[in-house]
C-alpha cells in the first residue's frame, strides 16, 4: 500500500476526530453482551437492539450458559423488538453452541486463539457473516479486525478512494493494509465512519456541506454535494 494512501487515511481520521470527538463504542457492559448486539443488530437500528437487550437483561438471562439453557421459542420471544426474531434466535443459539464447544463459555478463554483462526472460527458459526464476525473480534474480543459496512463503502466511494462495488474483505483490506494494526485507532475509526455515514453521507445524496469530510473532495457525480 502506499505511503499517501496511509497518510490520507489518518488524516480523514483525524478531521473526523477533531470534529466530533470519540465515540465510546461499542455499547455492552461485558463481551458477551457486545457479541450478542453484534448479532442482534443485523438489519436493524441500535434502538430496538436495546429493547431486546434490555428483555434478556430483565430476566437475567445476558450470560452464555443461561441463555444457552433457554429454549429457542423463549429466546425469540424475549428478542423480538430486534426484528426478524425466529432467524437470530437460531443465530444466537448457534453462536451460543459455538462458544459452549471453543471455550465453555469462557469468551476470555477465547480471545487466547490467534487471531487469523478466531474469525475463520466465528466465520464458521451459523448466521455469523464478516461484518458481525469483524464486530465481535474488535468490540467484543479487543483484536485488531477493522469493521467495514455500507456506510464505510459509500464514503469511501464517493471520495474517490475506492470503487462503489468493492467487496467487504477487499475493503477491509484497503485498511488493514494500510493503517497500523491497532485495536483503538480501529475501533474508532469505524465508529466514527458511521456517525458521519449516519448524520450526513445519506443513502441517495450526501449532505457536504457541513460534513466533517467536506474538505476531501467528495465528488459530485457519486451523489455527493
Ligand atoms: S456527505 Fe459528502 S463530504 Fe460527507 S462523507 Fe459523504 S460525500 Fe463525503
């Protein structure tokens, strides 16, 4: 990777810094409350995650071995303001499967894997795609595997930096390639790519002015302006 692309890097987020300052993600008390927002808030925004963190957390029910017990019906149940509630209950009891066999629960005993074997390993479990993969290693595991999503692909895009289509591991590759590998400067990064995703680059256009960003050139033939 090249040096300028590096230094372009860190300075798109340092601006972002700068401008709106840290971000504390991700919301979650313990990894294992991380991890299950992690799936939790696929498809859905973060609001009704929480109203179905909050039913696990009401009947205590936000440790692995306890919700591994519970049956599926009653798991779906207590998460359905999270949308699509029958799919990530069967998600959830995979993963839940998945730790009781890697770790017995012990998501610390986990995170002692390397880290090239762990995402190959959650990339393994039912219903656990990159992006939740991603998730669970920089939020929840505290290993250095940046986190790309739509917003990341749009921004990025529409400045130039990379084509619309790229796919996820490529893109997650344009930053581990070129940012040093840091859990921190990672986590950061993609908390504050979707605050801007979110507060300014919208889906069909992108509200420049006044973006964080507007001093990088968005193009204007790419919906940005
Ligand atoms: S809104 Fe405009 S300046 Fe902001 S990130 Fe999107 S394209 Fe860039």
């Amino acid at each position: 990777m090249r040096p300028e692309t590096t230094t372009l890097l860190l300075n798109l987020f340092s601006t972002m810094l700068d401008r709106l300052g840290p971000s504390h993600w991700w919301p979650g008390e313990t990894p294992f409350e991380i991890s299950v927002g992690a799936i939790l808030t696929q498809n859905t925004n973060w609001r009704n995650v929480e109203k179905a963190i909050w039913n696990l957390k009401s009947e205590q029910l936000l440790a692995p071995e306890r919700l591994y017990s519970i049956p599926q019906e009653q798991l779906a149940e207590l998460i359905r303001p999270a949308g699509y509630f029958r799919i990530k209950a069967s998600r959830l009891k995979a993963f839940l499967h998945f730790l009781r066999h890697e770790c017995r629960f012990d998501m610390e005993q986990l995170r002692g894997r390397p880290d090239g074997q762990l995402r190959g390993m959650l990339l393994g479990v039912n219903g656990i795609g990159p992006e939740t993969a991603d998730s669970i290693l920089l939020y929840a595991l505290e290993k250095p595997s940046f986190v790309v999503d739509a917003y990341t692909r749009r921004i990025l895009s529409r400045h130039g930096l990379v084509d619309e289509e790229i796919a996820y591991d490529a893109l997650r590759g344009f930053f581990m390639d070129s940012l040093p590998s840091d859990v921190r400067l990672y986590n950061e990064y993609h908390a504050l790519l979707v605050r801007v995703g979110k507060g300014w680059c919208g889906r069909k256009q992108g509200a420049c002015h006044g973006c964080p960003l507007s001093s990088f050139q968005p193009n204007p033939g790419r919906n940005a302006g």
